[in-house]
C-alpha cells in the first residue's frame, strides 16, 4: 500500500487518500506495523509525501503517544524540522534515524489512540 510513495512522482489525491485509510485504521496492533513503515517512507525523494508523513508521524506521537513527548519545553528537532526539497540524503536519513529512535522507546509503552483529527493538507510545492 505505501510502495506507491517511494516514487519521486505520485499524486496528492493518492497521498491523501493514503493518509485518511492510516488514520480510520488507527489501533495498537497496527501502529506496531504500519509507524515503522511510515518512518522508512521518510526517505522517499518526494518532499510533498516526506512532509506530509512527517505531520502524520508528528499527530500519532502526540495524539497516541503522549508519553514519549519530550519533557523539555524547547521544541526538539522532530518539531522543528520542516522536510523540504533541498535536503541533503543524509540530513533525510539523520531524521529518519532520530524517527527511529523515537519509536524504539514509543513502541514500549501502549498507545493512547486519541481523537483522530489528521493534520490540515499542506499545500504542494514546486
């Protein structure tokens, strides 16, 4: 299901529709499939879909898993990352990673699953 976003090229009606199925399917078993996936798409060479499973990464953390937050009141750099076309292989891997360390110590602990509100569309850039 989520092959097609490894594509430089795939539409926003597909990412969209993509992104409402991971957010009516919410659960704790599927969490445990479907975030380490999500966190791999990171890497695809569409900044569009990176930047939106981002947001999507950001909403499960804060809705589903709130006691991984950071404790601090500085944003840290999940929140402060804004995916773009610019970026560097390695910049993208170093946040895929720092995804992956998140959900290491997420997965430990069962998910609240709030309420489902899934980030507002970003619009496309060029």
């Amino acid at each position: 299901m989520l092959r097609p976003l490894e594509r430089s090229e795939v539409s926003q009606t597909f990412v969209q529709d993509v992104e409402r199925l991971v957010m009516k399917s919410r659960s704790a078993t599927l969490h445990d499939v479907l975030l380490p996936l999500l966190i791999r798409q990171i890497y695809t060479p569409n900044p569009n879909v990176r930047l939106r499973i981002h947001q999507i990464l950001l909403y499960f953390r804060k809705t589903d898993f709130p006691g991984s937050l950071p404790k601090s009141k500085d944003p840290d750099p999940l929140e402060k990352w804004t995916p773009n076309k610019d970026e560097s292989p390695a910049k993208v891997d170093e946040y895929m990673r720092l995804w992956e360390l998140w959900w290491e110590k997420a997965r430990a602990r069962p998910p609240v699953l709030g309420t489902p509100n899934p980030p507002e569309p970003t619009p496309a850039s060029s």
